[in-house]
C-alpha cells in the first residue's frame, strides 16, 4: 500500500527537443538516461510528499545540444529532486 501510495504522490515527465535531436534514437537515449536517473532518486521526495499528504507532477525537458554522459543526468536530476524536496521542509 506505502508503494501504491508514493506512486500516486509523485508522477513525472521527459521530453527532448527535435531541434537539436532529429534522430528519435537519440531522443530515447536520452529519455532513457533520464528516466532511469529519475527512478533510482525518486523515493526520498516520494516520502515527503506522502508524509505531507501532497501529491506532484514534474516535467523534465533536456535543452543541451549534445548527448550527454549518465553521470551528468543523474547529477542533474539528483539536485532538481533535491531542491524540490527543500521546499516542502
């Protein structure tokens, strides 16, 4: 129920520009890395929007020009979700 209930808590999006990626494989690389990222961070702001009985959507958009390397997305994605979580603290 606790997993149901963090699920519910926090959804999220990604997206990729065509301008600058007009391959679609390189596009879905990119949404992957990000989702992934996403995943492996998600469950502390999952928590705290539970015990505030909050519920969020976000979106990423990836704007660089250039493919980037897992560690960059995960560290980018890793500060957003904690400056997120800071607000609600």
């Amino acid at each position: 129920m606790e997993m149901e209930n963090q699920d519910s808590a926090l959804k999220a999006g990604f997206t990729v520009s065509t301008r600058h990626f007009k391959q679609a494989v390189d596009r879905n690389r990119i949404k992957r890395l990000m989702r992934e990222s996403y995943r492996l961070q998600k469950n502390n702001l999952a928590n705290e929007l539970v015990m505030h009985n909050k519920k969020l959507a976000v979106f990423f958009i990836y704007t660089a020009a250039e493919l980037p390397k897992y560690n960059e997305v995960y560290e980018k994605i890793g500060s957003a979700l904690e400056r997120i979580e800071k607000s609600f603290v």
